[in-house]
C-alpha cells in the first residue's frame, strides 16, 4: 500500500527530500539560454567574413600643389609690415608681407640707376674700344697697301738699276775696245815714225787719241761701278722697305690684338654689371612676399614687425581654397604585398560617428568608401617602419566624403581583401597565417589598362 502511495507522481511533491533533490528554475533557463547562445555562435562560424588590414592615417591632398604649403623668403630681410590676418583668403598674387634687406651692399636706395650708369659708361668704353679696334684694322689695310706699292716702287728701281748696269756694262766694254784699238794704232805709228815714214805731229796725235781713249775707258768703268753700287743700294732699299712696314704692320697687329682683349674683357664686364642690375631688380621684388596660389593663410611661423627672417626660412603656411583630398594610410611592411592600386578601402573619419563592423563592411553605419591610388616603393615611417597608401573618394561607392573635413584630420582605414567563412578567419588569425588574397577586378583591369599604354 505505501509503495503504490510513493509510485504516484502527485504525492512525490509532498516529500521534502524531493523537493530537495528538484532543479532550480533558474538553472533550467539559464541551460537554454546557453545551449542557444551555443548553437547561434556555431552558427555565426559560417558567415562570411570579409578580410581587411586595419590602418590609420590622417587627411592629405593627392596633388603636391593642394597640400599645406610653406611660404619661403628668397633674401634674409627684416619684417616691414604684415597685409593679411591668418584665417583671410588671399587670392594668387596679393602680397603677404613686406621685408626690408639686411645686407649693407643693397642698402642704397638709388643702386639701380648707379647701376644702370656704370653700365653705360661701360658701354662706351666698349665703343671707344670697337672703334679703336676699326681704326687699327684699317691701318693695317692701309700698311699692307703701301707696302705692295713701296714694294713696286723699289722692284722697277732695282729693274732699272739692272738695266743700266748692263748698258754701262755695255760701253765700258766699248771703250776698252777702243782703249785697245788706239794703243795698237799708237804702236804702229811709233814704228812707222821710227822708220821715218811719219812725223813727230801724226805720232803726237795718235798718243793723245790712245791717252783720251784710256780716260773714256775709265770714266766708263767708274760709271759701270758706280751703276753697281745703285743696284746694290735699291736692293738693300727693297729689303729695308718690307722689314720696315712689316714691322709697322705686326706693331699694329698687336695693338689690335691687345684692343680686341680689353674689348672682350670689357664685354664680360659688361655682362656681369647687367646681371648685377637683373639680380638686384630681381632682389627688389623679392622684397614683397606674395601668396603663389588662392587659399587660407593658416599660419604665421614668423610674427611682429622688425623680426629678421633668414634665407630659405618659411614665415607663412597657406592652404589651398578646393584641396583634391586623399587619405593617408600607414600600413605594416608584412600588409604592403596585399595591397594594390585600385583595392577598396572603408573608411572612419573621426568626428563622424560610426558603427564598424571590419569583417561585415555592408552592415557598417558611418563609413565612407574609397580605393586605394597610391602604395609608396619604399618606407615612409622610418621610426615605425610602415608604407605610405594613399586613398582617393571611390565614385562607385555609396555617398561622397564628408564637405567639412579639413586637412591633417584622423582617419582609420580598413583595406578589403577576401571573402572568407568566419571560422577560417579565425583558424587562420590563430595559426599567423596570411590573409587569402585574390586579386579584384578593378585592380586586374587598372593593370591591363597601364600595360596598354
């Protein structure tokens, strides 16, 4: 009887090691809960998850021109007056500040027009110098044809000294003929006289004819002689005449040739006090500091009047009006061989509010998209060893970047790579093996297009 009480499962409740011996409520719901939990998380294991490098950067400009820029003084100079505010727009060409020169050379208020007179008086030096130098040239015109016509002269003196030495030539050996015709005449009237047969009268006369026969003779070789020494004197006249104007000649030769040095050497002066005259001309206008594009002063890095600015030393930073903006991101050396131009990118500014989901980049909220535009060749980071990407808005994704960010702006990046379970990724992430890359369709397409061209 008190066996079938006890097998009724109505009278187990009233026995209290029963109710002892009971599992809690709690403890059964909290199985569930856990056992579902369980089967969710097992579940969720086989979701795609969308592998990506994490990187942060900050807001640049692709273009070098649109970035920040620092506005250098050419000259040292001391701050005259500033013309602008930082935060004002300045508009390419409007000056920013003035400067005044520190050198003592460029002191003097009127070194443009000493300038401008030194090069004049060289100019007419110059001049003076071209004409001495045609004065000379002709000269030696004139020397070189009086030297042709002296020449001349003292050829046909020297023919006419050679012909008259023939022709006394000539009768001296005439007169020795008759010299020898008079003395044989005289020979034989001394025998016909000695004989008798002629007088003392006819032999005279034929002594005296021998005797001025024998003076002609001589007067004749006297003037052969003296004929001689006329050709000998028009020779040596002849060589004296060219040794004397080629002295003339080489005399002016080397004035001209001295004047054409000094010319040349005044001409290179002449040079240098031009350039002089341009790099002071130029130095005068470096004295104003003009903006080399539209944009914002943003900063003076030199302040006060009076300050003194050093060569090459920035005094402002400008930026441009409608910067192409970018995003700079630093990846690790181990992530640079994923990544390629053309790869997308999500990206978190900051200052926007954004729920990011890396692995689920679809149900991110506040995210902006972008593709990768630049991947740097060597290490940009050299403290921290990283490269430099830069990414460009991506105009096929949803919405445009925000209007309000300004340069130098923090930015998180996540490039996307494969599309992988989620339990592979975390088998993967707990192994340290890579990322499985496969390379998008943009990227493939960029790279048969840059092979094309």
């Amino acid at each position: 009887m008190r066996k079938a009480i006890l097998a009724q499962p109505e009278h187990l409740s009233q026995l209290e090691s029963m109710n002892v011996l009971q599992s809690p409520r709690a403890g059964r719901v909290l199985a569930r809960w856990m056992g579902g939990i369980g089967i969710f998380l097992f579940l969720v294991l086989f979701l795609p998850w969308q592998q990506n490098i994490n990187a942060t950067g900050e807001v640049t400009a692709l273009s070098p021109e649109n970035r920040p820029q620092t506005i250098q003084s050419a000259i040292p100079g001391q701050i005259t007056n500033w013309l602008v505010n930082e935060g004002e727009y300045v508009q390419e060409g409007d000056t920013i500040l003035t400067i005044r020169d520190v050198k003592d050379k460029f002191f003097d208020p009127q070194l443009l027009s000493r300038l401008q007179d030194q090069i004049e008086a060289k100019q007419t030096s110059i001049e003076a110098k071209e004409d001495k130098a045609r004065a000379l040239e002709r000269q030696i015109a004139a020397l070189r044809d009086g030297l042709q016509l002296k020449l001349k002269q003292a050829r046909n003196k020297v023919k006419q000294s050679e012909l008259k030495v023939i022709s006394d030539s000539t009768d001296f050996l005439a007169e020795k003929v008759n010299v020898n015709i008079a003395e044989n005449q005289f020979e034989r009237q001394q025998v016909l006289y000695d004989e008798g047969l002629k007088s003392l009268t006819e032999l005279q006369q034929k002594e005296q004819k021998a005797q001025q026969t024998q003076a002609k003779a001589i007067s004749s070789e006297n003037k052969f002689l003296a004929t001689q020494n006329e050709l000998i004197n028009a020779q040596i006249e002849l060589n004296s005449i060219e040794a004397e104007y080629l002295e003339k000649i080489s005399k002016a030769q080397s004035d001209l040739s001295l004047t054409r040095a000094e010319l040349a050497e005044a001409e290179g002066s002449l040079i240098k006090q031009r350039n002089d005259y341009a790099n002071v001309e130029e130095r005068l206008d470096r004295y104003s500091i003009i903006a080399p594009q539209d944009g914002f002063v943003v900063r003076a890095l030199k302040t006060g009047i009076g300050e003194t600015i050093k060569e090459g030393e920035g005094v402002v930073t400008v930026m441009p009006r409608n910067p192409d903006k970018a995003i700079e991101l630093y990846v690790k050396p181990m992530d640079v061989p994923l990544l390629e131009t053309g790869r997308h990118v999500r990206l978190q500014f900051d200052g926007w509010p954004a729920l990011q989901f890396s692995g689920w980049p679809s149900v991110a909220v506040g995210t902006f998209g972008g593709i990768i535009q630049v991947i740097d060749y060597v290490e940009t980071d050299k403290k921290a060893g990283k490269y430099r990407i830069l990414v460009t808005p991506d105009p096929t994704n949803d919405g445009d970047w925000p209007e309000q960010l300004r340069l130098g702006s923090g930015v998180k990046g996540f490039a996307m790579l494969n599309e992988v379970p989620l339990w592979y990724e975390l088998w993967r992430l707990y192994n340290g093996f890579p990322p499985s890359l496969e390379e998008e369709p943009d990227a493939k397409d960029s790279d048969v297009k840059t092979a094309s061209k």
